[in-house]
C-alpha cells in the first residue's frame, strides 16, 4: 500500500520509535519568538545545556512588538522586558535573531517562507500555534508547548505521538470574487472548530493546485482553527518557483538533488488516509464570521443566523452567547453590520499579495468617515515591497495608517487594540472574545472583503462599491 | 534534573482541600520571564495572613508540603510547579492531585508522594504537635518514615524510575544521542540551514 504525503514527511524524521512510545521526530527548522522562548531558554541555563543546532534555529520579535516609532524604546514594560530577554538568549545562545529595524524581521510565519528557509517535505515547529502555515509547502508544522521549545533547542528533536490522517478535497474551483480566506472560513464553518482534532490533514484539489503559495499559506495557516495539528499542501511547480532565488533556498546540483527529492512528496494513488472529506469550491460567495470562533461563519450575502436553526444544543447555546458578546440581532443582513475598524494584516493574510489585492480596491476611493483602518504587514521586507510598489501611497490617500511590521491588532499584545464595544473586520485568524482588545468584536474576512467594508463601513464586498 | 533518592526535611502542614493552581500561583504573577523567582507569589493571597502557616517561624526551611485533597487542580500552568520548587519544597504529600499538576511536577523532578487520607491526617497531627519533627523521604523503597513510623506511598514506575535516574525529558532524549547523531549526519547536505546568515541581494 502507497503512503499519503503525510506520512512520507513523517517517517522521513523519525530518529527513534518503540513501542508504546511516541516517535522521537527530527527538526529541520525550529521558529523562535519573544513570547513564549524565555523559560525556555531559562531551563537551558539552569540545566547547563546548549542550543543543539543554531544552524536551525531562527528567532524573530512580533508578538507584541510595537507597529508606530519602531525606533524608540518599546514603551510597555511587559514587551520590552521579552523582548530584550529573547535578545540576551539570542546573544548568549548564539542564535539568529531578526530584531525590531531589521530588514528581514517580521510575523514568525511570514519571514521563513520569505527567506526561503521553510522549504518541502521538512518538520517546523514554533512556539506558536499558527505554525501550520508552512505546511503550505508540504511541511510539517505545528506549534508546541514553552517545555517543548526547550526540549526542540537542546535535542533538535520531539517525541510526537503519530496523528491520524485526513485529505480535505477541495472540489471545482474558486469563482472569481473569492480567495483562499473564504475557501478556509467555510470550511471551518462546515467542519466546526473541532473538526480536524487528532489530525494532520492534506489539502487537495484543482481550487489548491492552482492557488498561490500565498494563497496555501492562508489555508494551512487556519487549520489550528477547525482543530488539525497541522495542514499541509504537495508541493509543485508553483512551490518550486517560489522558492527560486531565495536566500535560503538550494543553488546548483543542491537545487536540483532538492528537487528530485521535493517532487517524491505526493501522496501514491493507493495511500489511504484514516479520513477524508470534500470541500466545493465552485459554490463559495466571500465568507465572513458573525460569531466568537472561527467556525461561526456565513457567506456575506447571508444573514445573522437564528441560534434556534442549530441542532446541536452545544451550538445553540454557543450561538446564543455569541450573538450578545457581538451585540448583534437574528435576522440582521451581515451586509447591514457597521465596523469601526478595519485591520488588514497577520500571518494569515500579511503577504504582498494580500495588500495588493487589498489596495486595487481602496485605490481612488476613501476610507469611510468613522472607521479607522490599519494596515500592517507581515514583515519589514513585505512592507518595503509594498512601499515600492507605490501600495502605501494608495493606502494613506484613501485615509488609511501605514504601519510598521508585526502581529500587531492579530492578538492585541501591543497597543493596537480594539476598545471595548468597538467592532472590526479582520483579515486575521480569530475572532475569540477579547482576542484584538477587551470587549472588541471581530469579524474575519479576507483581504478583498476587509478592504471593500473599509470604504463603505458596512461589511461588504468589492462588487458592492460600483 | 538531579537525581532523587532520599529526602529529609521538616514540614508544613496545609489544611486545605482543592487548592487549584490559581491559588499555588495567581496569574498576575506569571509575567515573568525566567523559571525561578517565583516563591515570592506561592499562595501570596494567603501568605498576606501572619497566621498563615507558611508564615509561621517553626516552618521557615520547611522542605515538604503534606497537602489536602485534591491539590494542584485547575489551569495547567506550568509556573506552580516552579513557584513550590523555588520556595524549597522537595517533596508534595497528598492524598490526591490534579493530573496536569502531577505531570508536570514529574516532569521538573518535584516528588508527588500519595498516601491515603487518614496518614495524611496522621502526618498533619504529628508536625503539628512537632513542627522540628524531622521527615525522611525515601524514593526507591517508596516510604516516609515520620518519628519512627513508617509509612509506604504511591508513585507510577516510570515516574519513580525517572527521579531516580533523574532524568527529565531532555535528560530521556538525551539517552538517544546516538541516534540523533546518526540522524543528523544522513541529513542531505542542502536541507536548508539558518546559519551562516544569507540576505537578498535585491532590495
Ligand atoms: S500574526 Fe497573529 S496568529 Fe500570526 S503569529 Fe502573530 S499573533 Fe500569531
């Protein structure tokens, strides 16, 4: 019997298994940040132990790094205590690290596919549980524990109990309008936010073969959100020429032996995963979320759902709870629901790609009277492509703030926050409560959608604003 | 992790059932950024009492905690365990635990001794009448001898192998390097690494 790519990946890592052990997994990339690195390294110290491997170990600042007067001193003392203590270790341990000012610092899941770092067939892990988003390049990516990051710096390796195995087809294609956050907000909506729990899952289908890599990234990115450990996608001609020319990536007879090994990552006609569900692509309108978990989502054409049409009284009551912390009304079009914010950003949609699209849209228009709009993008370098592109004049003319790089109002650690009872639309992740600020309400949607409700101040569409 | 065989200590007697690990550590202290420095918010709430019992002279040095019921419930914080182990304590004794809490304890080499209730009274008792009253912990024959009696406690093999061996995680990977070395030199020469640093040329 074939094997499924993911389990190609996986036994391709394994250093040791017995049984009735976890398997102990190889770590090809291990991603460090300010927020959940210091015990970490702490432990190292008080054991006397080394990092195993700096050689694959990068540290970067997001989490909760500031996005205005980068050059001054972080002004909460919370962030900058981590991050000058992510610093010290990265000095003492002798790790790469990308600081606040550098060119290639920014959200920990955007740089590594930047640099070309996050490559196919490797094991990422990060302290951080959006790290599925490499998987986009036929990874696999999962976030871990502060304990686990300290075990990954000292033995560059993990025990890992093998998860179980789904394929999520994504059957027909994209209609134009829609984008890779409306294929993934739907599927949480049909699978709910616990649906992928126990899994690893491969996204397949002619809808994800023809995506960008961008586009995969967003996929991958939420599958913590439906509950999988980590989501990840074939790699091909469209992974292959992304990483092309990267810094990171392999030159020469390299390039060519990585190749020949990358284009063996496909799951065999006669794998059989333990699950497999479909998608239909061909169906989707933009997708937006009314509720506090990803999973609470509706096409924009659509209105706040009654709490009554769930079947499932856990659903019920979870609906009826998110209705009164959004402060909304059954029966209330989703297009009716004014916002107050609009934040495009994150390692979900922080890539270029995501701010051209949304800037072909506020271009020559204005940003609505009464809402603020943030634009942050994922990492220095993306925000310096974009300002060549001439994408931050579009923005600051329509009215909108040019920000510097990071995670930003994606989890409201630094000052970009959401004031209690203000709403936004956001191209982030999740939509718990308090996630972008105490009391905030936020609704996910995709680029094109957070850009279009930024000019009208109503959740909408592009096609609403002609 | 150093390795755990026999532990002698005084000890602190805790009244109190369902102590869940909010109450071992408030959250408002967990800001910190290293894994010591924490005794300074074990059971702060309670320890603003004078009559507490941690507060008390006789118990100042004290080494094991003979608990109540249920101890450790709750969040799954790591930072209680911290916060008992850099107060000074060795030793947890109890009749029951939160099961994070005990893993986690395992795990950073804090000993979690189960005995029934009804010693866990007898041993509260006699470091009552007795707060110099000397406890000898031993690991591997799995007793407590308290003012010449003995008393035998619960412990998992595995957990009790790894104290002894003192071994914690890392330390049971670690018993692979060989393996891990022999992974790491079949590697393929062009799997990408972060070092040396490599910068675009272009922008
Ligand atoms: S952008 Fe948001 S989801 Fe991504 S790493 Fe930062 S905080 Fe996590």
């Amino acid at each position: 019997m074939g094997k499924t790519l993911i389990e190609k990946v996986w036994d391709d890592h394994v250093v040791h298994s017995a049984a009735g052990e976890p398997d102990l997994l190889y770590i090809d990339l291990h991603l460090v940040h300010e927020v959940t690195s210091p015990q970490a390294f702490d432990g190292l110290r008080s054991a006397g132990r080394q990092v195993r491997r700096t050689d694959l170990t990068m540290a970067t600042e997001d989490h909760n790094t500031p996005t205005i007067d980068i050059d001054k001193p972080i002004a909460d003392p919370v962030s900058k205590l981590q991050v000058d203590t992510l610093r010290a270790n990265a000095e003492e341990f002798g790790v790469r690290i990308h600081s606040l000012g550098d060119i290639d610092q920014g959200v920990v899941h955007i740089i590594g596919p930047q640099l070309g770092i996050t490559q196919p067939g490797m094991t990422v892990v990060c302290g951080d549980s959006h790290t599925a988003t490499h998987g986009a390049f036929g990874a696999i990516a999962f976030g871990i524990g502060t304990s686990e990051v300290e075990h990954v710096l000292a033995t560059q390796t993990l025990p890992q109990a093998k998860p179980k195995t789904m394929a999520v087809n994504v059957v027909g294609e994209l209609p134009e309008g829609t984008t890779a956050k409306d294929l993934v907000l739907a599927l949480i909506t049909q699978e709910g936010t616990g649906g992928g729990a126990g899994y690893i899952v491969e996204y397949r289908g002619p809808a994800i073969e023809k995506m960008s890599m961008e586009g995969r990234m967003t996929i991958c990115n939420m599958s913590i959100e439906w509950g999988a450990k980590a989501g990840l996608i074939a790699p091909d001609r469209t992974t292959f020429d992304y990483l092309q020319g990267r810094p990171h990536a392999p030159t020469g007879a390299d390039w060519d032996a990585a190749v020949e090994y990358w284009t063996s990552l496909r799951t065999d006609d006669d794998a059989v995963f333990d699950k497999e569900i479909t998608l239909d692509a061909s169906a989707l309108t933009p997708f937006v979320t009314w509720g506090t978990n990803p999973g609470q989502g509706a096409p924009l054409g659509a209105a706040v759902p009654d709490p009554a049409s769930f079947t499932d009284p856990v659903d019920r009551a979870a609906a009826e709870r998110a209705l009164e912390y959004m402060d909304l009304e059954v029966g209330q079009p989703l297009r009716e629901i004014k916002v107050d914010t609009v934040f495009v950003g994150s390692c979900t949609n922080g890539r270029i790609e995501d701010l051209r699209l949304a800037a072909s849209i506020v271009e020559g228009r204005k940003v609505a009277d009464g809402v603020r709009m943030l634009i942050v993008p994922g990492s220095a370098r993306v925000r310096l492509q974009a300002m060549d592109e001439g994408l931050d004049k579009i923005f600051t003319a329509a009215g909108a703030e040019w920000r510097e790089a990071g995670c930003s109002m994606c989890l409201g650690m630094n000052p970009d926050q959401l004031a209690p009872g203000e709403r936004s639309a956001s191209t982030s992740n999740r939509n718990f409560e308090g996630r972008q600020g105490k009391g905030g309400r936020t609704h996910l949607v995709s680029p094109a959608v957070a850009a279009a409700t930024a000019v009208t101040g109503t959740l909408s569409a592009p096609a609403d604003l002609n | 992790m150093d390795k755990f065989t026999t532990h002698t200590g005084t000890a602190v007697p805790l009244r109190r059932s369902n102590v869940d690990t909010d109450q071992i550590i408030p959250a408002v202290y967990l800001k910190r950024v290293t894994k010591s420095g924490f005794e300074d918010g074990l059971f702060s709430a309670w320890r603003q009492d004078p009559d507490f019992v941690l507060n008390q002279p006789e118990r100042q040095g004290a080494t094991i905690l003979v608990a109540g019921p249920d101890f450790g419930t709750g969040s799954s914080r790591e930072h209680a365990v911290w916060a008992l182990q850099n107060y000074g304590f060795k030793v947890i004794i109890g009749s029951r635990f939160g099961d994070i809490f005990r893993s986690n304890s395992g795990k950073a080499g804090l000993l979690i001794a189960v005995v029934d209730q009804d010693e866990v009274e007898q041993l509260w008792q006699a470091t009552e009448a007795d707060p110099a009253l000397q406890l000898t912990v031993d690991l591997k024959e799995r007793t407590i001898t308290a003012g010449g009696r003995v008393i035998t406690f619960q412990i998992d093999d595995y957990t009790q192998w790894r104290l002894l061996e003192g071994l914690d995680d890392i330390g049971l990977t670690l018993r692979h390097e060989d393996k891990i070395s022999a992974y790491e030199s079949r590697r393929p020469s062009w799997k990408p690494a972060t070092l040396p640093i490599k910068v675009a040329s272009d922008s």
